[in-house]
C-alpha cells in the first residue's frame, strides 16, 4: 500500500506540511486527530474534505480520533471569521454535538475497513480544569508575541468590532487539546483545514515546550469553486450533511449541478475513486463526443452514497427519475405521495391555488425571487408544469392541472423542483 502523505498529495489534500519527516513516521501506524466545533446540528459539505482526510489516513492503517468540540463550541473559533460567533447554551452544543458525530461516524463508515475511529469531547477534560490552574499549567508556555502575530487575530484587530479575551483564548484550548490527546491517546498528528494552521503550531509549540516531544500537523485546501466561493452553500443555505436537514435527493441534485471546472477537484477530494478512472474522466471530459453531465452524475452517486448510504442513494435515483420532466413520465397521486418525503414541498388549500397566476406560485415557493423572474423563466421555455412545459406567462392554475386532486410538480428546468401538495 502506497504512502499515506503520497496519497493525499496525489488528490490535492495537503496545503501545507509541518515537517517531510511525517511521509517517514507514516510508514507505522499513526494516530491522527482532526477536531469539529458543534455550531450547528448538522456538518455540510465544506467539512468534508477534513472528513474524507481522516478516512484516508483510515484506510492506510492509521487511527482516526476525532474531537467533537463540546469545550471549545463553548467559546468559538475566530479562524475565518470577521466577527464574534454567538455563544451558544449547553443544550444547543449537546444537541449539535449528536448531530456532528453521527455525520462523522456516517462517512468514516463508508470506508469499508481500517482501525475504529476515537470520537472524544474536550468538555470532558476542560469541565474539571481550574481556571487558575489552566493559567499556570497551559497559559505560561504561550507568548502574546506569536499569538498576536496570527492572522485570524490580526485580521479581527484591524476591525472596529476587534475581538474579545473569549475568542482570544481559543488557541490555549486547541492547544492543549493536542498536547492532552498526545499525552493520553498517543495522537502525533493534527490535521485541519487552511484557516487552522495557527491554532495547529500552537498545539506543536505547547507539546515541545512542555515533553520536549515533536509532534506534526498538515492542512488541507479550504473547499471552494472554480470562481472562488465557497462550496457547500446554495440558493436555500448550507448542504447539510444530515438527511434531517437537506433529504438525499436535494443532496444528489446539488452535486450532480457542479460546474465542470469543479468535478475532477471534488472527485479527488470527496470519494474513493481511483485516481486512474478519475483521469480517465478528465480526459473524457476534454474530448468532442463527451456527454455532458457525465461525469457530474457519477461524482453525484459517489458522494451521496458515502453520506446517504446505498439506500438514501437509491432513493434520489428514485425521485430524480420520478420527477424528470417530459411526456414519458407518467405522473399520478402514488408516485408523487411516494417523492414527497424527499423533495421540497409546501401546502396550499386547493381554493388558495385555483385562477391563481403560474407566475405568482413560483415565487410563493421559492422558484424564483420576483415575478419578473418568474416571467423570464416562463418565456425561455425553463419552467414545467407536472412535467409538461409552460410557456404562457399568463397561465392560471385550475383544477384539472391537479394530479388526482392533490399535487402539482413544479419545476424549474430538470433539476430544481417543489411539489404543492393541496390540502
């Protein structure tokens, strides 16, 4: 088996390396940390690179340990960020921190082998660390030269908001968390992402000051298009990561959407491909009589069978045919009460829908922003009806356009779609 650090090199992961010495420390079996702050019930498809980075490390023999931030959520991590995150409660951060582990242990899962993965919470070693102690143990090893000097706290000290003591102190506690997981659990790697690379010396810093021991740390590149923004956010917010948040259909209809420019980069860093059918994609994708949309489509099975399973796989393959527009597909009440569970929906009284402007309901559902828009779409031939096209834009809903009395299937082009249900 190849050379974990090769690996990861040849799909693009690392941004940055502490030392080269780690290609020679892979050769035995590591254990490599990589941590995750609970701010939201869910993780979307940005923290999937960092994700896929343990899997990799995973299946190269290495142990996984992750650190579910139960401690450090408590005070917010002020690394690409240009203001202070709320605080959250106790019950939130235990609520997210169930959420975020179930997506971890989800894709790490999906591996298919290698040693169990460690999944700690800090809170459990912070909750019974004296203030004063902490001061004297941990504080006195850092120097507000470097601390200062770091760019997430430089950046936030140019602003009018500046940044409070609170956030200030984050990289203490990343810090130690390497040096207690060194200590405890024999960790010698952290990975990250771009923006964690000051919060990952500091870690490296505080182990040598306090075991004269060197430990290393690798980042990988922050998940973004082609045109620079960040991946993982659409129209309607993040691409959540949880099937409670965004179904697996929308999931797969996000990623089979990517532009060209961004396949190849996504394959490598958020499947298993091998690199040798990855480049043959690469190659087709140059070439006159490519298909387009191929590629997408299996970058879109990939992904969403490591985060959905086969079975949530399988489902968005169900809706996505199901809800395909043209003659050939036959609509009717049981394939689309079938579909309702797994696609965007919204409810209306049938009294609320009948003579009311096809323009108006595509923005009542969110379709698109104005009725202007609305309208362009219409006269571009982009909108469908119950998978007929529309191209009056003065079309009025009536109640022969229900299937069965209880659904119309809007939508836009073959891919963004909402089902009214009427009640």
């Amino acid at each position: 088996m190849s050379n974990i650090i090769d690996t990861l090199q040849e799909r693009g992961f690392i941004e940055a390396m502490t030392s080269e010495e780690l290609r020679q420390q892979a050769e035995k079996p590591l254990k490599v940390y990589c941590g995750f702050d609970p701010t939201s019930d869910s993780l979307h498809l940005g923290n999937m690179v960092a994700i896929m980075g343990l899997a990799w490390f995973q299946r190269h023999g290495h142990t996984p340990v992750v650190i579910v931030g139960g401690a450090t959520g408590m005070i917010g991590d002020p690394s690409g960020r240009s203001s202070e995150r709320n605080l959250l409660d106790e019950d939130s951060i235990q609520r997210n921190l169930q959420g975020i582990r179930k997506n971890i242990e989800t894709v790490l899962a999906a591996n298919g082998g290698g040693p169990s993965p460690i999944i700690l919470n800090n809170y459990d070693w912070f909750k019974d660390f004296p203030f004063i102690a902490f001061l004297r143990d941990v504080g006195k090893f850092f120097r507000l030269g470097p601390m200062l000097a770091k760019d997430s706290v430089r950046n936030r000290l140019n602003t009018e908001e500046g940044m409070s003591f609170t956030e200030f102190s984050y990289q203490l506690l990343q810090g130690y968390d390497f040096l207690h997981l060194f200590r405890d659990y024999g960790v010698t790697v952290q990975l990250g992402g771009s923006d964690q690379w000051g919060n990952i010396t500091a870690g490296i810093d505080l182990i040598k000051k306090v075991t004269g021991e060197s430990v290393g740390g690798l980042t990988f590149p922050l998940l973004t298009r082609s045109d620079g923004q960040k991946f993982g956010k659409s129209e309607k917010g993040a691409i959540w990561l949880s099937p409670e948040k965004l179904s697996a259909y929308e999931f797969y209809q996000y990623i089979v959407r990517v532009a060209d420019a961004d396949v190849i980069a996504l394959m490598r860093l958020l499947t298993f491909m091998e690199m040798a059918e990855i480049r043959h994609y690469e190659q087709q994708m140059s070439r006159p009589d490519y298909v387009p949309n191929t590629a997408q489509k299996r970058l879109a099975e990939e992904i969403t069978r490591i985060v959905h399973g086969e079975e949530g796989l399988k489902t968005a393959l169900r809706v996505t045919a199901g809800a395909a527009p043209g003659s050939q597909t036959t609509l009717n009440a049981e394939l689309l009460n079938s579909l309702a569970q797994d696609m965007p929906s919204e409810s209306f009284t049938s009294s609320e829908l009948l003579n009311t402007k096809l323009i108006d309901l595509i923005v009542k559902v969110g379709l698109q922003p104005s009725k202007s828009e609305a309208r362009r779409l219409i006269r571009n031939g982009g909108f469908y009806l119950n998978n007929e096209q529309v191209k009056d834009e003065n079309f009025l809903v009536a109640s022969e356009h229900f299937v069965e009395g209880r659904f119309l299937l809007l939508a836009v082009g073959k891919k963004n779609k909402v089902l009214v249900k009427i009640i």
